[in-house]
C-alpha cells in the first residue's frame, strides 16, 4: 500500500516570476512548499539562468497542464553578437569569436526566415533525451551530441533595441518546444558573426502573464497563509484555449464517472476537444459528439 501525500487538496494555478539562478522544479518545491499543496508540477521549464512567467500547477490543475505547455509564449532576450559558445548561452564556454557587426537593417532582413513553421535544432546543452539519457549529461561527459530539428511555429519575432553594436534585444512569440537558444545561435551564424543569448525573460505564457508573477520573496513571506491562496488562479484558467460546454447536474455526475455525458448545445463541431462546466467549475476535458462530451480528464471538485 503507497505513503499518503501529505498537504492539502487545493488546486490552482500559481504565476511565479522566476529569478535567475534557480531551477524550476526549485520554485515548484518552493510553491508546493509554501502553499501546502499535495501535488505541483509547472507548464514549461525555463532555463535556471532564465527569469519570468513560470506557472505552477496544483492539484486537479495539473492535468491542465498540456493545455498551457501547447499554448503560445512569449519572450524577450538579448543576443550577444560576435560570439558563439558551446551551450547558446552566457553559462558556456565561448567556442567562436568573429569581428563582423551586422547593422539594424542586416538583422531585421536575417529574422524572417525564422517566421511561421521553421525546422530547429535544439542546443546540446538541453533536456532532449538521446537513447534515454538527457542531452545535456552527455555533452558535459564530452560526448559529441547529435540532435534532430525539430517543428516550431513563430509567430513573431521582432528587433526592439540595439542597446550596442555588440547586443540586440529581439522579442519572439512562438508554440511549444521553441528553443530561444538556438534561435540567438542560428541567427547569428545567419548573419556570420556568431551568437549567443545573453539574457532571456519570459513574458507571458498562454493566459499567464508576468505582471501577475510572484516573487520567490513574496512567496516565502506569505508561505503558509491565507494571504498567499488569494494569488491563486482557478484551474479553469489553463482551458482559455479550449471552449466551454455546459452540461446538467446528471450530465456532470456521468462524466465524473468517466462516461459520456449530455452538454447543452452550441457551436462546438463533431470531433473538437472542449471542456464542460457545472456553475463555472471544470467537470471533465474530451471529445464533443452528438450532444454529449466524451471524457478524457476528468476533475475532482
């Protein structure tokens, strides 16, 4: 028979502005921590040297998880020019150097190819696995590490500020897996003057933004209190994407059930993913058909 989890049944989302230097499974134990909540988990790992929109998850709001992680993100980052370094980062070793300082009009022609669906290859110093094993191990143990490109969608990426002819500010909004690293190191061998990212800031994630992020300090000075659950987003937040269905109380008891349950019509077409409520509270994700939602997640209210 498993250990009980200690903490409480509460769930939510809490937006955190992760600081640089901390892990983001750190600021989940942090929040977990503070909020004695008996589940956490986050929707998209920021690098540890990597700050902003950090949204935690907790307890039936983790299995909205999927929903933020799929949805659209923003950020903005500075890309130090002139040089490349083994990890697409300041934290590594610089590895190439060049003189060459491509002018505002060169960089601003140099990011459209990075628009709409682009093909990436992740850096080596990142979390894909490799026959099982983190990419990121195996490049610190020396092994020469190759990555496939990947799909991403960018929906925007912009210049906006040339602080010197060594850095530029560049703000991006792009879909799940996009690596900000590799994007300051492809723009710069595009430009053939190397690059890496210098400083990288999350500044919105889906319905998630970073005005409403809490510092680890606000956290640890309203940990434990009812002050700090006012900070808490509904689980609901993490299914802005997806439409509502409303169904009966009859309705709700069969989907919690796990079975299909009557949804009161709408324009929702046969086959969509949407989520049903009773009194504005999630009841179950699934599959519209004919009337009914056929569940997939179910929620505990």
């Amino acid at each position: 028979m498993g250990r009980k989890r200690k903490g409480r049944d509460i769930s939510g989302w809490l937006v955190v502005d992760k600081p640089a230097g901390m892990t983001s499974t750190a600021v989940v134990n942090k929040v977990r921590w503070a909020m004695d909540a008996k589940k956490a988990g986050h929707a998209g790992t920021l690098d540890p040297e990597a700050t902003g929109v950090l949204a935690v998850a907790l307890g039936e709001a983790t299995k909205t998880v999927p929903y933020i992680t799929d949805a659209l993100k923003a950020y903005t980052f500075t890309v130090r020019l002139g040089q490349a370094t083994n990890t697409d980062d300041a934290e590594g070793e610089v590895i190439a150097q060049s003189d060459a300082r491509p002018s505002d009009d060169d960089i601003k022609q140099a990011l459209t190819p990075f628009l709409g669906d682009i093909m990436q290859v992740p850096p080596k110093f990142s979390a894909v696995k490799i026959d099982g094993q983190r990419a990121y191990k195996l490049a610190r143990d020396g092994e020469d590490v190759e990555l496939s490109a990947r799909p991403l969608w960018v929906e925007e990426l912009i210049l906006v500020d040339r602080p010197d002819a060594d850095h530029v500010v560049l703000e991006m909004t792009c879909g799940k897996g996009g690596y900000v690293r590799s994007i300051a190191r492809d723009l710069g061998a595009a430009l053939g003057c190397h690059g890496h990212v210098k400083e990288l800031r999350r500044i919105w994630s889906g319905p998630f933004e970073v005005e409403d992020g809490l510092s680890i300090d606000q956290i640890d000075e309203m940990a434990k209190t009812e002050a700090l659950d006012a900070y808490l987003h509904p689980l609901e937040t993490g299914l802005a994407d997806l439409p509502e269905l409303k169904c009966t109380p009859e309705g709700a008891t069969r989907l919690r059930n796990g079975n299909p349950g009557m949804v009161l019509a709408s324009d929702v077409e046969y086959g969509d993913e949407a989520w049903a409520s009773l009194e504005g509270k999630a009841v179950a994700v699934g599959i519209y058909k004919s009337g009914e939602l056929h569940p997939s997640r179910v929620f505990v209210s």
